[in-house]
C-alpha cells in the first residue's frame, strides 16, 4: 500500500470484477504471498547467522539464477542473446559486489 497508495484497491475490485477470483480467494492469495515472502526473509536471515558472508553471497546469486532460469522455462520466455548477456553480466556483478564487500569488512 505504501507504494501503489489507493490504486491497489480499484485494482483489486477490477481484478474482483473480471470474475477470475473472488474477494476471499483474492484476499486469500495476496496473504499467502505475503506470508512466504515474510518467511523467506525470516530464513535468510537465520541463514545468513549460520554460515559465512561470502558462502551466503554465493548462494544468493545461484538463487538468482535459478529463478531467472525457472521464470524462462515456465513461461516459455524466449532469451535474446542480449538478454542472456545482460542477466549475466547483473548475476557476475551482484556477485562480485557481495564478494568484494564481504572482503572489505574482513579488512576493517
């Protein structure tokens, strides 16, 4: 709400109104998205706790690249090769920033 402000509500009406959910299975959805994003940062913080910076780093980025690989093959979105670049090239530098950060606060 903070970032759509009231226009979420007329989204859901129309949402509501092309009759693919109703307002309780709508509403139903939107708090179990909310709940597993809400539980997803829950564990990465504990995991996060558990082991080192870097092995977190790494393996945030091979999630990364799951879900862009995932998202590809559910949907059926066809990759550009400039694409494939571009999410390399995002994937390599989140990545290297992690990398180098952690680096950094070691030396501190």
């Amino acid at each position: 709400l903070g970032m759509e402000g009231l226009g979420f509500f007329s989204a859901f009406k129309d949402v509501v109104a092309a009759g693919d959910f109703t307002n309780k299975s709508l509403s139903v959805l939107l708090a179990l998205g909310g709940a597993t994003y809400y539980l997803y940062n829950e564990v990465a913080f504990l995991a996060l706790g558990k082991v080192n910076p870097v092995t977190h780093a790494v393996g945030n980025t091979i999630k990364r690249v799951v879900i862009i690989v995932a998202s590809v093959v559910a949907f059926k979105t066809p990759m550009s090769t400039g694409s494939i670049i571009g999410s390399s090239i995002a994937i390599a530098g989140t990545l290297l920033y992690s990398l180098a950060m952690n680096a950094s606060k070691k030396k501190d």
